[in-house]
C-alpha cells in the first residue's frame, strides 16, 4: 500500500533516509500525520520513521 501511495504521488524515494529532524519533513508525513489524528480524534499525531526515533523520547 505505501509503495502504491509513493509511486502515485510521484515521490522517487521511499525509506528511512534519516530522522525528520536531519533530512527534513516530506509532505506525505502531514497528511498521515491528519489522518491519524482524525482517526483517533485527537488534536495531533506524531510518526517516527523508525523506532530508534521513538526510543530516543523525541515526544
């Protein structure tokens, strides 16, 4: 489904390139990001691309 998703957008790399914090904020992680929230019906959401983001407590 992402692979879908990535290749109908037009976004040529999908993957763990790093943490947003070092390589940037893609778009499609804000739309995810609305979905979720909207999903669980709260204010905001937050994903990490990779847990190692998540262990380190970037909250």
């Amino acid at each position: 489904m992402a692979s879908k998703i990535v290749k109908q957008t037009g976004h040529i790399v999908n993957g763990a390139t790093g943490s947003r914090l070092i390589t940037g904020n893609h778009s499609l992680y804000n739309e995810l990001e609305e979905i979720l929230a909207k999903f669980h019906r709260t204010e905001d959401a937050l994903v990490f691309n990779s847990g190692y983001d998540a262990n380190l407590g970037f909250f």
